[in-house]
C-alpha cells in the first residue's frame, strides 16, 4: 500500500486516494465526506452500511482482490474478530 493513502472512518476502507473530506466518495462504501456525514456520524453510516448488506460501492473501482467487508472493519477495530467468522 502507498504510503499517501487514506482510511475510510466509517469503513476503515485503507485505499482513498483522497482524505476523507472535500467531498470525497469511498469506493467501498460509498459515503460522499463533508456530505453524508454532515448530518449522521460516522457510527450510524457505518451501520447503514453493514444494514445494506456491506456492498461493495463503487462501478468504476474494483474492490481488492479477495476483499471481505466483515473483514476490513475487524482489522478497522469496528468488529470485534469473532464477530466476522
């Protein structure tokens, strides 16, 4: 991973190209920053997020190969490890 990356706050998403802000759009979990999170915390988009079913977002950007949701947001700290096998 490069060393100018950014991690997604609601989906602990380690490839944004962009800080999460200037309405910038997670790939994975689509959250708009400085839009969506203006009037929701980013605990509550998160668990709309995982609500949805943890969808891969974006059409335009594949996820990683072998990507998990569940996955990502236990090496996030969201979720606990057990939780996601």
């Amino acid at each position: 991973m490069r060393d100018d990356m950014h991690t997604c706050p609601v989906c602990a998403y380690q490839q944004l190209t962009d800080p999460p802000s200037d309405y910038a759009i997670c790939p994975c979990c689509g959250v708009e920053f400085d839009y969506d999170d203006a009037t929701k915390s980013h605990a509550q988009l998160r668990a709309e997020w995982i609500a949805a079913g943890l969808k891969w977002f974006s059409r335009a950007t594949p996820p990683p190969q072998g990507w998990d949701g569940w996955r990502q947001l236990a090496q996030g700290g969201f979720v606990e490890e057990s939780l996601t096998a």
